[in-house]
C-alpha cells in the first residue's frame, strides 16, 4: 500500500467524492486501516452518521465555517467471523441517513474509530485502494493548524513578530539578589527553620 499523504499538503475528501467512491465499489469487502498494517475488525457496525456544521474564530480575528459528515464506526466486544461489511451494505446505511438528513455533499469527511488499543479519534480519508475483493479506506490522523499564519497575518497582535505563532525571543532570565547576610539566612542549626 503507498505511503499515507502529508496532512499539511493533502485536500480533505468531501462527502460527495466520498460516497462516489463508495457507489464504484458497491460490491466489494469495505475495511478500513486506522494505523499502518492494523484494521478495524471486519465485524464492525456503522453506528451513526453525524453532519456537524462548524462556526469558529482563530487567533487572528476571523470568523471561519465549514461542515464535516462524521461516520461512527465500532467493533462489538463480541467479533462476528462470518459478518464483513460489503461497500454495498453502508450504502444502505447512507441511504437510511440521507432520508432523515440530507448530508452536505461539500462537507469534510470524518471517520471516527476507537477500540481497547486504539484511543477513540476522527481520522481522514487518506487513500483509497481497491485489492482483490476488498476496497480499503486508509485513514490519517486530524492536525492542528494556524489559520491566521496560513494567511500570512498574525494572532491577534498588529505585527507578525509579536504572533503567537512567532518564534519566542530569548529573553534574559532575572538575576537572584541576596537582600540578607549569609548569617542571617537559614543555615543548618541556625534556628530560622
């Protein structure tokens, strides 16, 4: 399988391309990779479908909004050896869904997955690779970012330099300053303590 994109440099899968590919692989295994080599059990269920609309503020000032469509993907506790999740199947997931919800084709594209060795994240789409009868979905971590320094503006603060996304200047540390004699100060059998 080919390395997983940079997070910084890759486009996040929409939902409508998302479930494009899906419909061109309706009748093959759907797995998912969330780490390198490790897959969620094939038994898992698509639990819920969520649409999150996001209104943020950044550190620079500015007002920013964007839609994601999570899906919620879970392994019972109890694995099902015969039961595989065909590409098909979560698309009648998807249908039921859209019914009630109509999913934001623009939308960002979230898969949320946890288990007992794998702490519970929302991870992207990175690469999609269709072997034999099985169609993977290999995901990569979310990042943090500085959208105000993605701009070329700073945080919040009328010069760049003094962003807080700045390099920090070296500052001098303080000198310490005895104000007693050493007599006075604590000394072991010196009575202060």
């Amino acid at each position: 399988m080919a390395n997983q994109p940079n997070p910084v440099t890759r486009r996040p899968v929409t939902w409508g391309d998302f479930k494009s590919m899906l419909e061109q692989n309706a009748d093959l295994h759907l797995q998912f990779e969330y780490e390198a080599g490790k897959f969620v059990d094939s038994s898992y269920h698509i639990t819920e479908i969520k649409q999150a609309p996001i209104v943020s503020v950044d550190c620079g000032g500015q007002m920013n909004s964007w839609t994601e469509v999570i899906v919620q993907l879970w392994e019972p506790s109890v694995k099902e050896a015969d039961r595989s999740m065909k590409v098909g199947k979560a698309l009648k997931i998807v249908g039921i869904v859209e019914k009630s919800l109509p999913l934001d084709p623009n939308a960002i594209v979230k898969i949320e997955f946890g288990n007992s060795k794998f702490d519970t994240r929302q991870m992207y789409p990175g690469e999609f690779v269709t072997e034999g009868e099985t169609f993977t979905v290999n995901l990569v971590p979310d990042f943090t970012q500085c959208k105000a320094l993605s701009r070329n503006q700073s945080c919040g603060t009328s010069s760049a330099d003094a962003s807080c996304c700045a390099p920090a200047e070296k500052k001098e540390e303080p000198k310490l300053v005895v104000v007693a004699e050493e007599a006075s100060c604590c000394t072991p059998g010196g009575g202060c303590c």
